[in-house]
C-alpha cells in the first residue's frame, strides 16, 4: 500500500518528465519563424534572439534576429533544439534563408547524441547582405578536429542540435563590434533536390550552395591545424567553380 501510494504521488512529475520528452520528439525541425512559440526552440550563447521582421524584404513575415558582438578571444552561437532525430531520416542535409551584416565568417554543426560534433564552415564574408538560400549538405560536414566518434560520420538519426556559430573573436583580422544575422524558413533538404529559384518571400535570390574550395594553408599555428574551408558560391549558369583561397591566419594564431 506504501509503495503504491509513493508511485501515485510520483505519477504527476513522471507525466512531466515524460510529456517533455514527448514534446520534444514530436516537434520539427522545419522552422518560419512565424509563430512566437517556435523561438522556445532556440538557445544563444553570448548573443540575444528574437524575432523581428524581414529587414531588407517588401514581403510581410517574420524572422530569426540573431544580435551578437565579437570581442577577441570569444565566439557566439545560437542553437536550435528540441527536435526529433526522425526529422532527417529522408534528408540530404538543410536549407535555410539568412541575411548577414559585417558577419567575418559562420560555421553551422551538427552535435550527435553522444556529444560527437560535425562542422561546416563558411566564409561570410563571400555573401551580401542580401538574403540568399543556403544548402548545407551533410556530407560536406566534417568531425571536430578533437573530437572522436565511433564511424567518423554524421548519422543524422542521432542528430539533437544545430548550431550556428560566429567565431570571429579568434581570428585576427576581422574586426571587433556588433554585428546583426537574419535567419529564416530553416527546411529539410529532401534527398536528391536539384537546386531551387528562390521563393518570393526572398525576392528571389539566388539559391547558394557550399562548394568545397581548393585551400593553401599558412605557416604558423592556427585555431583548427587541419581545417577544411568551404566558401559559399552562388549556382549561376556558367559559374566558375575552380576558385582557390590562400587561409593566411584566418584561423588565429
């Protein structure tokens, strides 16, 4: 009788512990950012979010504010959570809509179950301040340098966050100061999608792809030894894609 009286006691927190857990799978990954509830979702590190209005769009609808301010020696992130794993079962990777201001570079990861971290870098400054439709496909992500997993490769059914991360603060030309990102309409990449004219809620970018770019590495040390840089090209007919970069310090150092 004791024992069924602890568990009858007990039964309210286990229903929210469990509905938590409940809530959390259920929910997508897929974010408009039209709902206020879906900003619950999200988490900043050293940064503020918000939602405000598409800065720079004649169209009406609402966006992701990520407001930051890079100071040496220090990164800033903002990272969405609470989703379900089964959300990239059929998935190439993600798509997302963002505008930067001043931004010197971004890196989107990846964090798996067991705390393994696949990153994607992109070098911002190669973008406008323009919004553009980025595709980050997951086999273009790549381990952390420090870090060790079992296969060496993204399972995406083990995915349970997404992070966007601007580590200016460690490198040694990109300057100090404020700095304002726009993200919107975050979507699943389906497997196999072809590239895509942009919607009008865009006014119609043009869709932008991460393509691996040749890197000639500097002496000296550098934050990552063994980086992989990915710049952002626009898919253009008659694009060139054989581009070069020379990494001189980018990095830290």
């Amino acid at each position: 009788m004791k024992r069924f009286l602890i568990l009858f006691a007990l039964w309210p927190l286990t229903g929210v512990l469990f509905g938590c857990r409940a809530n959390r799978d259920t929910e997508t990954f897929s974010t408009t950012f039209e709902n206020p509830d879906e900003l619950r979702s999200w988490a900043s590190h050293q940064s503020s979010l918000s939602l405000g209005p598409r800065h720079g769009s004649s169209s009406s609808g609402a966006a992701l504010v990520w407001r930051y301010t890079i100071r040496s020696h220090s990164w800033n992130m903002a990272t969405k959570h609470r989703f379900s794993s089964r959300s990239f079962s059929n998935a190439d990777g993600v798509s997302l809509w963002i505008r930067s201001c001043r931004t010197g570079a971004l890196v989107f990861q990846f964090t798996e179950a067991d705390g393994s971290v696949y990153r994607h870098f992109a070098l911002a400054s190669m973008l406008d301040t323009t919004w553009r439709r980025l595709c980050i496909r997951f086999q273009h992500c790549t381990l952390d340098p420090d870090g060790v997993d079992e296969n060496g490769a993204l399972d995406v059914d083990q995915i349970r966050s997404f992070d966007i991360l601007e580590p200016g603060g460690f490198t040694g030309d990109i300057p100090t100061g404020e700095r304002t990102v726009w993200v919107d309409d975050i979507d699943i990449l389906p497997i196999s999608e072809e590239p895509v004219t942009a919607p009008d809620k865009a006014l119609r970018q043009p869709v932008t792809e991460h393509v691996p770019l040749r890197v000639t590495k500097s002496a000296g040390r550098r934050w990552y030894d063994d980086v992989q840089v990915y710049g952002i090209i626009p898919l253009l007919p008659d694009e060139a894609r054989d581009l070069s970069i020379t990494v001189n310090g980018v990095w830290g150092g």
